[in-house]
C-alpha cells in the first residue's frame, strides 16, 4: 500500500497578496495533511554541490544536450528501474513516450539494460537515433582516454520504434522481445517519464492485462490531458467517491510548481504579474472569439518589462487573433490593478494542487490493487527540480521491504 505521509508545504510570506492566503491556516493545514509528500529522502540532491548546471553522478557524454533537470530525473529514475529489474528478473525495458530518448539511452548505455523506446512522433525518434550515435562515439572516445573510468564489454543502443500507444487498446509492438534478447518471450518493465495525460493510464493497463508485463515505473504529468471518463477515475473506490469529479481547471493546477511558486511569493518578484496579464488576456479572447476555449499560450519572455496591452498583442498574436484589435485600455488598467488579487486566488488555488494531484495517483495505486497486484508511489525527484516527482511501482509479486530501497538517493 502507498505510506500514509504528511506533505509540507514552504512558507509563502513574501508577497502582499500572501497575507490573504495564509489566513486560511486551517485550510492549509488539512490540504497539507491528506496529500501525499512530496519530499524526497534528501533535502538537496548531492549531484549539484559543485555545480548547479552538471549532475556529478552522471558522465559528461550522458550530460550532453541534457538539462540539470532531466539529467536528474533520468539518473534517479533510470536507476530505480535497474533496481526494479534486477529485482522482478526482467528482460527488457520498454520506454513508452521517450521522446529524444534522454532516458532510454541511460538505461541502456549507461546501465547495461535491453531498451525498446516507443515515442509516436517521427521527428524526435530521429533525433534519438542521432544522438545515439553521438553518445556511442563519446563513449568509444572515452573508453580508450580513460579506460578505468568507462565500463567496458558490449554495448546495446535503445531500439527506437515509431508507435503511438493507445489507452484503451493493446499495443502489440508494446509487447514483442527486441531480438538481440535470445528469448521467445521476454519479461518486461514497463516505464514512462512523464508521459502525459492518457499515456501513462496506458501503462497501467498494459500492465495489468498482459502477462509478460511483470513491473512498472511511471511518472505520470499533464492531468488535464485526461479523458474523462475513461481515464479517471479508474479505481472503483474513488469511482465511489461522491464529488470525485475532477474539472479541467483542478486538474490543469495539478500541474503547477508549487515549490517554484512558493519562492516566488517569498521573493516578491516583478515576475509574479504574469497571473494578472494572463488572466486579462483571456478576458479579451473570450471577448473576440468566445468559442477559443483554453488557448495554448506559448510563453512570452520578459513579461515584467512589458505593458499590459504589449502582452496582450503578443498573446492574441500566439493564439491566431489580430494583435491589432483596438484594446479598452481602461479595462485592461483596471484589471492590472486586481494584481494582489489575482496572485491570492492562484495561491489558493496551488494550495490545493497536491491535494489533486493525491486523488489521481491515489486511484491509480487503488486501480492496482483492486487488480490483485503491489504498488507503492514514491517520491523520487526533488520537487524544487521536478514538480511532478512521485513515480507508481508496480509488480505481479510482493517485493516486501525491498520497494523501501528503491527511493534512496543513492540509487
């Protein structure tokens, strides 16, 4: 079963607006104690004392092209998937929405592990093969500059596979042993990281209704992208719930930074007026085109140097509409003197984000469960670097004390 934790939630005192906030210490306190912790077994990941930019753990050809913050999460996630496979004895990984293949060329290259890679857009599966390449050429580099510090013998790039995983239909491509395996039929751990919305309620079925699947590690994102029904709720309990739907706006809140927010508040910074244009930009979409629902508004830089009606042109630009729409800047002045405001109700709002985020992991471990299997949900990343760090362990026989060790940072 998943541990019964207390989540602590950072002190958002910096900000005018954080006053009204923290008023509701009650509120605060019940959201903190019914969400599930996110803090790791480590306060700061030691990877990063000498230099914020470069995880010490990892080899600098694995660094390349890499962010510290995947070069994190693919460390700590790619070796709680070796410990996993080591424990269920399985043959083979399968990488579902692996992207650039950041993971994947880990696991397999720096690991040792037999990786089949699933990623449906074309584009990025090419680039993961380029930059399988370019790692094995680094390696061989390394191997003869320094062969006491590489890892000698036979190395297996990942097997990328261009194929788009469906979550209601079995993926037969999810399923096939790679060939350089020697085997029938292979044993298969299943992972994703962050594999968005629907993509990771895929991972659970497969897991739960093909054989050959014996364990599991996602980490799962994008809870707003959820078919509803269908993808939640999947557990019968929270189906049982009365009042378990979940609107797009909670679930799209799930998503937020609430570590990164909470500095933000406590700095007080210029950057904190993003909410309010925001919110006054989609007054004025609403207003032109109100059949435009939920707009994808790609980030706008600098958004503290700009006025209000600058970064409303620039938002109507980015969702398709005239920037030139006449504006009434008087409203839009009014509306950025609701700034204090604006920020109070994004930071109730966040306050209840790991609550929402509790409930959906919740009845994934529960569906699980229900099923007959084990399950634990982990936090593994540092939340300050990764917002969406619990990965959900699974597997088809009890591993006892041994799912304790997979979340030690020296994994």
């Amino acid at each position: 079963m998943a541990r019964s934790a207390r989540w602590t939630n950072p002190t958002t005192a910096g900000h005018p607006a954080a006053g009204n906030a923290q008023g509701r210490g009650g509120d605060q306190s019940t959201a903190c104690a019914l969400a599930f912790t996110r803090t790791p077994g480590f306060q700061t990941p030691s990877e990063f004392l000498e230099n914020p930019s470069q995880s010490s753990r990892l080899m600098a050809p694995f660094r390349k092209h890499v962010k510290p913050k995947k070069q994190h999460e693919i460390r700590r996630l790619g070796e709680l998937v070796k410990k996993l496979s080591d424990l269920t004895g399985c043959t083979q990984v399968v990488d579902v929405g692996s992207g650039q293949g950041h993971l994947s060329r880990f696991m397999s290259l720096g690991l040792g592990l037999m990786v089949k890679s699933l990623e449906g857009n074309q584009r990025l599966v090419s680039r993961a093969q380029r930059l399988d390449q370019e790692l094995l050429q680094a390696l061989n580099k390394m191997e003869k500059r320094h062969p006491k510090v590489v890892q000698r013998g036979p190395r297996h790039s990942p097997h990328h596979v261009v194929q788009w995983v469906s979550p209601t239909a079995l993926c037969e491509e999810l399923l096939l042993p790679l060939e350089t395996s020697g085997q029938g039929s292979a044993r298969l751990l299943l992972t994703g990281l962050h594999a968005c919305g629907d993509l990771s309620v895929a991972l659970l079925r497969h897991f739960c209704c093909c054989s050959e699947v014996v364990a599991l590690a996602s980490v799962g994102c994008c809870y707003m992208k959820l078919s509803d029904p269908g993808s939640y709720p999947l557990s019968q309990w929270v189906a049982g719930l009365p009042g378990h739907e979940l609107p797009y706006r909670l679930r799209e809140g799930a998503c937020h930074a609430l570590e990164d927010y909470a500095e933000r508040l406590q700095n007080a910074g210029p950057g904190l007026q993003t909410h309010c244009f925001r919110a006054a930009l989609e007054t004025v979409i609403r207003h032109v085109c109100p059949e435009l629902r939920r707009p994808g508004v790609q980030g706008i830089p600098r958004v503290h140097e700009l006025k209000i009606e600058e970064y409303v042109q620039q938002g109507l630009q980015r969702v398709g509409l005239d920037p030139q729409l006449p504006l009434d800047l008087a409203a839009l002045r009014a509306q950025q003197a609701q700034e204090n405001r604006v920020v109070a109700f994004f930071s109730l709002a966040l306050m209840l984000a790991p609550l929402v985020e509790t409930l959906i992991l919740l009845d994934r471990l529960l569906y699980l469960e229900e099923q007959g299997f084990y399950a634990e949900l982990l936090p593994i990343f540092s939340p300050e670097l990764s917002p969406r760090n619990l990965v959900l362990v699974a597997t088809k026989t009890p591993l006892g004390q041994a799912f304790s060790i997979l979340e030690n940072e020296d994994i």
